[in-house]
C-alpha cells in the first residue's frame, strides 16, 4: 500500500461574489471582467492531508466552513483558488437529499445514486438486499422519497454509501438526525469500514463522537483551520470556542516536579495563594484552562478515606475532591461543577451543584470572596487513569446559558484499581444469582 496521503488539500479559498444587477452576472458568466460589489470569503488558506486509514472529524461551529470544504472536496463545489488531490474512490454523504430525487422511490434512487458513486447495475443489484435490510426503512424502500422522515433519508443515504468499501467515506453531519439506536449501528459500520482499510472523514458537533471514534481532528473556525491535532485536545478548544473565552490576564500554569512540593503545599489544608494549583499531586500538566477570568480556581487536594492524595484509588472508594476558588467580580449565583473523563477526551460523568435542584438557593459572592467546596464521587469505574476537570460558572438567570468563569478542564490525573475483571469503564457492581 503506498505511503502517499490518500487526501491533499492545499491553499483552498472560496469566495461568493455579490454584483450590483443581474446584467453584470451575465456579463461574467459571459467572460467579461466585472468588479463585484460585495465578495463573502467562506474559506481561507484551507491546506491539510489525510493519510490512509484515519478516522478524522471536522468540528467547528454553524457558518465556519465545514460543510463548504467537504463539498469542494468532493467536487459538488469548485475552489476559488487551491488544489485537491485524491487518491482513491470516494463515497460522501453530505446533505441530505443531494443526489435523490424526491419523485422517486428509496429502490429507485439506490440505482440511481449508487451509479452516480460509480457502481455498475450488476454491482447495485448484488447490493440492493444489503442496502434495504441496513436501511430498515420497511415499505418505505419502495414509496416515494417525499414522504420520508429527514432520519429515512439518512437511513437510506448511508447505507448505500457504505454498502460498499470506498478507500474515503465522506460523511456531513448526516448522522444526528437519526435516533440512537441507527446511530449505534453506523458506527459499526464505521468501525468495520475501518478494519477494511477504509479511510473516513466526517463532520460533527458531537464532542463524544470525535474523541471515541476519530484518530484526528481539525477545528474550523472563520474559514480558517484553527486547530489540527489529537481529539481530545481539539474538543476541550472547541468547547472553549463554544462556551467561553480565555481572559487575556490568564497565564497559563507552570508544571514541577513532585520533589519540589514545599510541605505546606501537600498538606490537606487548601491554600489561599495563586498558582498553588500546578503543584499538588496529580496535577495534569495537559491541562486546558479557559473562562472569562472573573473567578479563579485557586487549589485542590483529593482525598480517599481520610487518606490526602492516595496514589492509588481502590474502585468503589468514594474520592472526596475540594477546591478553593476566588471571586474577582461580583456574582448573582455561582455554579461549581465537575466532569470525569478517559484519558482520550470521552466524557464519562458530570455534574454541577445545580444539577440536582435547579431551583436551590442562589450561592452569591462578591469581588475577593474566597469560597472553598467539595464534590463527594463514587469512583466505580475500571482500572486506569482517569482526568478530572473543575469548573466555576455564572447565572444571572436559570433561563439562560451559565458563563464560564474558570475551567480548568483535564488538569487532575487519578489512577484506580480495580480488582475485578470487568469490560467497559464504568464498573455497575453487578451481582449475579442462579435459582436453577
């Protein structure tokens, strides 16, 4: 198999020009140089590779260009200037409805479709089978396409573009319309294309897709790649691009070496003074720290059973984690949280002090308040290492968004135990009897 990436993108613009009347279109169209009265730049400077065999996810918010470069990609759309290269067959399923036709039935567009991917009629009707049972669509295979759901169209749509192994499967948000049970069974899919040697592309705005499914994953934000490495690390960017800014007078943490922790620092006693945090036991020098900046999370320790910092934490044991945080703006009500995840981003818990009881009393503080909490959390889970994030936040209004204050997401390193020889990461403590 070659070495060469199976995709190139380099130096991609895309531009739509706005002309001031209709016969100045025309004149373009013509061949004739007229200056537009608006040009809208959708993609700027798009370069990146996919080398064969990745899984790589697109993220980036509504209108940053995702969906413009995978059609120009695919050529549905042409660049204003820039170059793709492929080297492979393609199959793509981006919006729905491209490529069907309405009038016609799901059987009739899979012959259709399937030919405009480049299979022959032999090769859709050794297919045709597969791709109905996959679909699951019922009698609807043979009704008119106008009368199904978006999730129909999404069933059929990615059964026929998977029924067979493209060497790149392009896929555009197509699966967060279907229900949770289709979806469970695309990613199979998925994974079973993968183990074929099949190289995927997909766009999501599901965090937990790319960090469970995807080797690498590129941020887009304004028609800009802002962001091409490991998933977790491109998640915890976009959840800040999402919910949140980092203040300008935010530094980021300096790391040490465990060695170096002064007694007073590794005492169970939380401290008052900055930049304490980074150098407690766990501390995870990954960590990704962002928020307006109006509160800070000045320190932390953990503890399991009285014991302060255990190096180790036995499944089952209830981990007790405090923190101190201080305020430098007032705040109507302030909202503490906390988030477990693997070590590749997947989310595994989360919770904030107002999960429970979203109308409980309001916790308010004033500029210098020093607060200090703790989470209590049973810590069921496998063995392995596992990264807690803390949070502060703002609501002014339990009818509105929370602002984040300080997140300092992926910043505590916790090893369990676990003696029992489970699957999965989440240890349920089932028990089995037999009455037979």
């Amino acid at each position: 198999m070659s070495n060469a990436p199976i995709l190139v993108v380099e130096g991609v613009n895309k531009s739509y020009k706005d002309y001031a009347s209709l016969l100045h279109r025309i004149a373009v169209w013509m061949g004739f140089s007229v200056r537009p009265s608006a040009e809208h730049r959708v993609l700027e400077n798009i370069s990146f590779s996919v080398q064969r065999g990745e899984i790589v996810g697109i993220v980036g918010r509504n209108g940053a260009g995702k969906s413009t470069i995978l059609k120009i990609i695919t050529g549905t759309t042409s660049p204003s200037s820039g170059s793709v290269q492929m080297h492979g067959r393609i199959n793509a399923i981006l919006e729905l409805g491209i490529g069907f036709n309405p009038e016609l039935t799901g059987r009739q567009n899979v012959m259709f479709a399937g030919g405009m991917l480049g299979l022959s009629v032999d090769e859709l009707d050794n297919y045709l089978p597969s791709i109905e049972a996959f679909a699951d669509i019922g009698v609807y295979f043979d009704q008119a396409l106008r009368t199904y759901s978006s999730g129909m169209q999404a069933r059929l749509a990615f059964s026929l573009a998977t029924v067979s192994t493209p060497e790149l499967l392009i896929v555009d948000e197509v699966l967060s319309v279907g229900d949770a049970s289709f979806q469970a069974k695309c990613f199979r899919r998925l994974e079973e294309l993968k183990q074929k040697g099949c190289t995927i592309l997909f766009v999501t705005h599901s965090v937990s897709q790319i960090v469970q499914h995807c080797t690498r994953a590129l941020l887009i934000e304004g028609g800009r790649v802002l962001l091409d490495s490991d998933p977790r690390t491109v998640s915890n960017h976009y959840l800040e691009l999402l919910f949140g800014k980092k203040s300008d007078d935010q530094t980021e943490p300096v790391t040490a070496s465990d060695d170096s922790l002064p007694a007073q620092v590794i005492g169970q006693e939380l401290s008052m003074a900055d930049d304490v945090y980074h150098l407690r036991f766990g501390y995870s020098p990954t960590e990704h720290r962002w928020g307006s900046g109006a509160a800070k999370i000045l320190d932390y320790h953990f503890t399991v059973g009285g014991e302060s910092f255990p190096g180790v934490v036995e499944a089952g044991s209830e981990l007790k984690i405090y923190a101190s945080v201080k305020f430098l703006t007032n705040v109507d009500d302030a909202i503490f949280g906390i988030l477990i995840k693997n070590p590749e981003g997947q989310f595994l818990y989360g919770i904030n002090c107002k999960t429970d009881n979203p109308l409980a009393e309001k916790i308010p503080a004033v500029i210098g308040d020093v607060r200090k909490y703790c989470f209590r959390v049973p810590f069921n889970l496998a063995a392995g290492q596992y990264l807690v994030s803390l949070g502060i936040s703002s609501q002014d209004d339990p009818t509105q968004e929370m602002i984040p204050l300080d997140r300092r997401y992926d910043s505590i390193l916790i090893t369990v135990a676990n003696p029992r020889p489970i699957w999965g990461l989440i240890d349920l403590r089932a028990g089995f009897e037999i009455f037979a």
